[in-house]
C-alpha cells in the first residue's frame, strides 16, 4: 500500500489546479495521461501476478478455493452496502437531490440533468482495456518477465498511481458539487467500511463451511478485504505457507475480480463497486472504481478505502488468535 498521504496531497494538487477551470485541450491532456496511467496500473498488476510462483504455482491446487472465497468476500460486502444504502446511507438518493437542486438552481430543467447523466454513463472502452490489460500482464509476466525486478514494477506503480490521483483530483476540481454530497452525506459515509468489512468476514465464513476449509484460512484471507501483501505475509507467519498462500491469492484476485464485474457492479447499487474494491479503494481500485461510480462517490471510496487499511493491519492478529 502506498504512504497514506500521497492520496490526499495528490487530490489536492489536481483540484487546487483546476479550481478555477483550465483550458479545454489541458482537461484533455489530462484525461489521455490519466487513461495510459490506469492502463499502466492495471499492466503492473496483471505483472505482479505472472511473475509469482506463489500465486501461479498454486492456482491448480488451491486456486479454485481461494476463487470462491474471493467471490463470496466481495459478495458479502456487496450485499451488506446495498442493505446500508436502502436504509441508513442512501448514496443515489442524495447525488440526485444535489443535482436537482443544481439544476434548478441554474435555470435549468431535470430533464437535462437526467440526459446528461445518460450520456456520462455510456459505454467507455476502458471497460474492456482494464480486465484485458490485467491478463496480458499475467501471461507476459508468466511466460515472458519471470525475472522483472518487483522494485521495478513497484515504481512504475507509484507513479502511476501519482498521475491516477493527481486526475480524480482535476476532475474534483471541476465537479465542486463533490464537496456538497460529503457535507450532505455526513457521518453516514461510517457505514460503508463498516458494511464491507462486515460483509467480508461472513463471506470468508461461508466459504470455509461449504469447502470445507479451517476459517482460519477462510475469514482471515477474506478479512484482508484486498491488502494482499500484508495478508499474505500475516499468514504464512501464524499458519504457514500454505495458509499464506490464500491470504495472497484471495485478495489479488478480489482486485482482478472488481475490474471485471465493474460493470455489473455498476448496475447493482452504486455503493457495490466501492464495496468490491474494499481496502484497494485507497490505492490501486481508486480510479477504475471512480469511473464507474462517479466524482463524488470516488471521494467516499477513497474515505472508505483508507479507514480499511489502517484497520486491516489492527484486525489480522485478533482474529488470528481467535481462529
């Protein structure tokens, strides 16, 4: 994971930039950079997957397991977001109150509002890039780069992530009414790393009854809720390699997982995407998962993201050892 600052400063950067509005053919250049670095980010990770024997070496064995665990992880965070957004966090409810009232504001009618909203939501190739740049990097790294230095792909992640965040902040900078939806949002924001969270561990303990797992390799992998290197690492520690092995292939796939179904996510509620990417919301899920939802649910992701990481590492030795 990244220092917890560089988000923040990041953001900052871009919308202090962008406050008063730039040119067009700068948004442009903005956007294009934008889109090589999500496409970039997304290469590295399909990399960081194709050169692990620990990851390619197990996915006949284990592979499936650690799957479905995966699944049922983002499944039960999915489920638990969409139960908080029909009752206490209704997150589309307020986006569409703020634009009305936007809209009126401006003279403008509803109607517009809604056809612009249709028109920001058409299909994007990235939809296909990013799930297609994850397996060339797998097979490229696998066949190809087994002997690519990680500092390596570590610094191409960085920076990629740099520009990622120094983007979302531009586009902060132009859609202010993110700031609005915080403000009216409120404390609320709370029960959606609580919902995740929640929504992971019943998840990992699903799973491990129905494959028959011991839930020490079952919730703890799941409770990583996307951290992999630090849950990968916990666990070989406290229960050996194997059981660090799920903890690795888990949480890797949670990130694969969330690129592809991003449009499924989509459809489902507007929280599931965030609820998807978890903990990866701080760093490497940010972008791909603000596209899909929108500026001003990528700054409760980014809020959620963050408040799991910091308790990934808190979690991971209490329910080691419960289990």
């Amino acid at each position: 994971m990244m220092n917890t600052l560089i988000p923040f400063i990041c953001l900052a950067f871009g919308a202090a930039i962008n406050w008063r509005g730039l040119p067009a053919p700068m948004l442009k250049a903005f956007d294009i950079a934008t889109n090589a670095a999500l496409i970039m980010l997304m290469a590295v990770i399909g990399l960081n997957i194709g050169i692990s024997p620990q990851v390619m070496g197990n996915l006949g064995t284990i592979g499936l397991n650690c799957l479905i665990i995966s699944l049922a992880a983002i499944a039960g965070s999915v489920l638990l977001v969409c139960f908080a957004e029909a009752t206490v966090m209704p997150l589309e409810k307020i986006r569409l109150q703020l634009a009305e009232e936007n809209a009126h504001n401006a003279g403008e009618n509803a109607s517009d509002t809604s056809a612009e909203s249709q028109t920001e939501s058409s299909f994007s190739p990235l939809i296909i890039l990013m799930p297609a740049c994850i397996v060339i990097g797998i097979i490229a790294g696998y066949f190809w780069l087994q002997d690519m230095s990680r500092s390596i792909l570590d610094t191409v992640l960085t920076v990629s992530l740099i520009f990622l965040y120094t983007g979302v902040g531009v586009s902060l900078g132009e859609n202010k009414e993110v700031f609005q939806y915080m403000k009216r949002l409120g404390a609320r924001v709370l029960f959606m790393p609580a919902a995740i969270f929640a929504g992971c561990i019943i998840g990992g303990f699903i799973s491990g009854l129905l494959l028959g797992l011991p839930l020490s390799y079952s919730v703890i992998s799941a409770s990583g809720m996307g951290y992999y290197s630090l849950t990968g690492a916990f666990m070989t520690e406290s229960f050996g390699i194997e059981a660090g092995t799920y903890g690795f292939i888990v949480n890797v796939s949670r990130d694969v997982f969330t690129v592809a179904l991003l449009p499924l996510l989509s459809k489902i509620s507007k929280g599931s995407p965030i609820a998807s990417g978890a903990a990866g919301c701080m760093d490497t899920m940010l972008v791909p998962v603000t596209r899909a939802v929108g500026p001003e649910l990528g700054m409760v992701a980014l809020i959620s993201g963050t408040i799991l990481t910091f308790v990934v590492p808190v979690w991971l030795p209490v329910v080691g050892a419960v289990l």
